[in-house]
C-alpha cells in the first residue's frame, strides 16, 4: 500500500516491494516512490519525479519506507538548493 508524507511544499509518495529471490529468515524489501507538488497529477508527464531502489535488500517493510523518505527528501533538499532534479556530475 502506498504511503506519503510531505517535505519542502512537495508531496513523497513511497511503497514498499517485497524482494524476490531465495528464502530469507525475514521478508526482504525494496522501494519505489515519487515526489510531485501538492495537488499536481502526476500521472502526467513532467508533474512528478519518479525514483526506486531494487538492488538493495531491507529487512522488513519499515526499513524499505525509511530508506525511501531518506533518499526522497535528500533529492528535493538538491532540487531547492541547485535547481535541478539531477544529480551532481562531479
């Protein structure tokens, strides 16, 4: 199920996605999220930011939402302070 917060006047929309491969002692996740502006649709092209990490492992559901709100506010934090949604190409 699809969770939100907000930060920085946008919208972290993140979901949790139950990892696939060999059997775990505990269920392993992965996520993928968006971030757009309040009350934009982001199903339109342009409206929203897309990001997913599948190459790491998180240890349960909570871990893979933290892990997913970490990385979305440090990309709008980047975005208001170059401008930009892309990353740095130092």
């Amino acid at each position: 199920m699809w969770d939100h917060t907000e930060h920085e006047g946008f919208e972290i929309w993140v979901l949790a996605i139950p990892a696939f491969g060999p059997r775990s002692p505990e269920p392993l996740f992965h996520y993928s999220g968006y971030i757009c502006r309040h009350a934009a649709d982001a199903h339109l092209e342009g409206k929203s930011v897309r990001f997913h990490d599948l190459m790491r492992n998180y240890p349960g559901e909570g871990a893979a939402l933290d892990a997913a709100y970490a990385d979305a506010r440090k990309r709008i934090d980047r975005f208001n302070a170059t401008g930009s949604w892309a990353e740095s190409q130092l």
